[in-house]
C-alpha cells in the first residue's frame, strides 16, 4: 500500500471523497497544513475538488428534484437564475440537472430566455391604422432589423428636429431610445435614434416595393399608409410662390403606381409617376442615387382638397402637417379668388387615359 508521510492513497482517498472531509479537516488529523493536504492529493493521483463543489460542501448547499424542475421547466428560469436562489455556482445546477434527467434546453431555446432586455418593452398596440402608418413610414425614413433573438431595432439619422420628435412620438412608448451623433456622407451632422423594441414589430422588417393588400382594401388603411410614406417622403409646398403642390419622391416605383391608382379610385386625380432623377445623379446635397428616382405630383385644386382631407387624420410629421395646412388655405384662396372654376389641368390627358372627371 502506497503511504507518503504517514498518509496512505486508499484512507486519503477514503477520507476525501467517500466521507466528504475538507482538507483542513484532513490536515487537523494528520498534524499537516491544509496545503500540503492538497499536495499529497496531488502526488497520488487524486482529483481535487472544484470550488462549486467545495463550496457545496462547505455551506452544505441542497438542490430538491422538485424544486429544480418547477423552476427550470415551468417558470423557465436560466441555470443562472437558479443558481443565485441557491447560493451556488451555475454550474452545480447544470450537474443537478443531469443528475435528475431533467432535459438540458438547447442553446436555440436557452438564448431567447437568458437575452434579459435592460429597459422595458411594451408589445405593439394591434392598431391596424397605426401598423399601415408605420409601415409607410418604415418604406421612406426608417431602418428595420433583427439585433438579436427577442429584439427589433429601428433606427433612423436626421439633423431635422421635427423628425427626432416624430420618431420619439412613434416608438417611446414601446421601447427605449438611444440617440447620438453621427456624420452623414455629405459631411452634415445627424443625430442617429434608435429604438429597441420586442418581437410584436417584426412587421417591420421586411420592406419590399409593394402595398399589402389589407392595406389597399380599406380606405382608413390606405390613408394611414399614406400619411406614413408621406411623413418620409412626401411634401407640400408653394410652387412658383403661386400654386399648392404635393408630391412624392422615391425609388419605389411599385408603390408609387399603387398609390396612384388608389387616389384615382378615391376621386383624387394625378398624373403617372415619372423619373424625377436619374440614377447616378447629384442632389442639391451632393448625394449620388444609386438608383432611378420617380416622383408622383399632385396639382389640381379638387385633388389637393380631397388628399389633404384623407391624410389630415393620420400625418404625424409637425413640419409637413404645418405645410399642409399652408397648401390648403393657398387652394382655398384660389377658388376665392376665380369663384370656385374647375381646374382644367391635364383634362385632356386623363381623358385619352380613360379617367373621367
């Protein structure tokens, strides 16, 4: 029998592992220090006991079967969790679990519940109008992703004050905001927004160049759509110093013919989209396009009327609701002014197009 010191392996092993006694505990009975205790495991072989474990031990920590399971199965709680209402290391419940045959959860299904968010999120209301405005509103200025497993981000970059209210005004009361300056490639600071919000937004995410059909089939919808895509790209404004115009810039072709042939059917009168600017142009910012820009305009008084009176309940944008309300009055003046006379604007091109009027 192999003895070091007066300490066989068989009796150290004995009282180490089998009667559970500590090396300090060991070390009184053989009048040596708790190191050399330590050593001697060291020297014959034997496997020296983790901190959890010793922990284990020393505090006599006690995980019930029942317990274990109500807690990881049905509350859903990570090792971690767990392992802080026992006072022990996470690691200890890992081994309990097997121990148990409790099934371990896969990283898929461990990510989702360990990823804690650091401010609340709220789930998103279920308002179809706000939805289609959001939606809008996500096709023009806004950023959509999946940050990770139970986060959305949305982001977006302007060095426009109204638009910073705007953003805050759609997402605050869902999430919490991150702001900070960023340098646009025109060399203009902006501040970049960001919100994360929970997975009640992943209609966000896709953005492609098409009007959803629940979209098109109400009126409400449509117009809260609109008001979105226009808040994004959308302006009024005073052409020539003289006339009220609206339009609409962007390189969704698709959804711009969509939204014309919805506003021909609503009564409001446009001309087909057209290329505004070409790919590979500069804008007055020096911004390059990396694609054909197409613009849809709006500059028949009725129109005017009839698009205003539809977007009114759904805009959000306080700078374009501002403008809107100067197009409007301007419209107004003008049918004061000519005793209400019909505009005859592009009367012969809808007719060929078949629109009546």
């Amino acid at each position: 029998m192999r003895v070091i010191d007066g300490v066989s392996l068989k009796i150290l092993k004995e009282l180490y592992w089998h009667q559970k006694m500590s090396s300090p505990e060991i070390a009184k009975i053989y009048h040596i220090t708790p190191g050399y205790t330590r050593a001697l495991l060291r020297k014959y072989g034997i496997r020296i006991r983790t901190k959890s474990e010793a922990n284990r031990l020393l505090f006599k920590i006690v995980v019930p079967k029942k317990e274990l399971r109500e807690f990881y199965l049905k509350e859903k709680l990570s090792s971690p969790k767990i392992a802080k209402k026992f006072g022990c290391s996470p690691g200890l419940i890992r081994n309990r679990l097997r121990e148990y045959k409790i099934p371990i959860r896969s990283i898929q299904e461990a990510l989702p519940l360990s990823n804690t968010p650091k401010y609340p999120r709220h789930n998103f209301s279920g308002s179809l109008e706000e939805k289609a405005y959001l939606i809008g509103f996500r096709q023009g200025d806004l950023y959509a992703r999946q940050a990770r497993s139970r986060t959305i981000d949305v982001s977006m970059s302007s060095s426009k004050k109204a638009q910073h209210e705007l953003f805050r005004n759609l997402f605050l009361q869902y999430g919490h905001i991150w702001q900070g300056w960023t340098k646009a490639p025109n060399e203009i600071w902006e501040i970049t927004m960001h919100c994360y919000l929970n997975n009640t937004f992943k209609f966000l995410i896709e953005k492609k160049d098409l009007i959803e059909p629940w979209i098109l089939k109400n009126v409400n919808h449509f117009a809260a759509f609109l008001a979105g895509y226009s808040d994004a790209e959308g302006s009024f404004c005073i052409y020539n110093g003289r006339d009220g115009v609206f339009n609409l810039r962007s390189q969704d072709k698709n959804i711009l013919h969509q939204i014309r042939a919805k506003l021909i059917e609503l009564g409001i009168l446009c001309r087909p989209p057209q290329i505004a600017r070409k790919k590979g142009t500069r804008d007055i910012n020096g911004t390059i396009s990396n694609g054909d820009i197409f613009g849809l305009w709006i500059y028949r008084k009725d129109a005017l009327l009839k698009l205003i009176d539809l977007m009114n309940p759904y805009s959000k944008h306080a700078d374009k609701r501002k403008r809107m309300e100067i197009v409007k009055n301007n419209v107004l003046e003008r049918n004061k002014k000519y005793n209400n006379q019909p505009d005859r604007r592009f009367y012969k091109l809808y007719l060929e197009e078949g629109i009546n009027i």
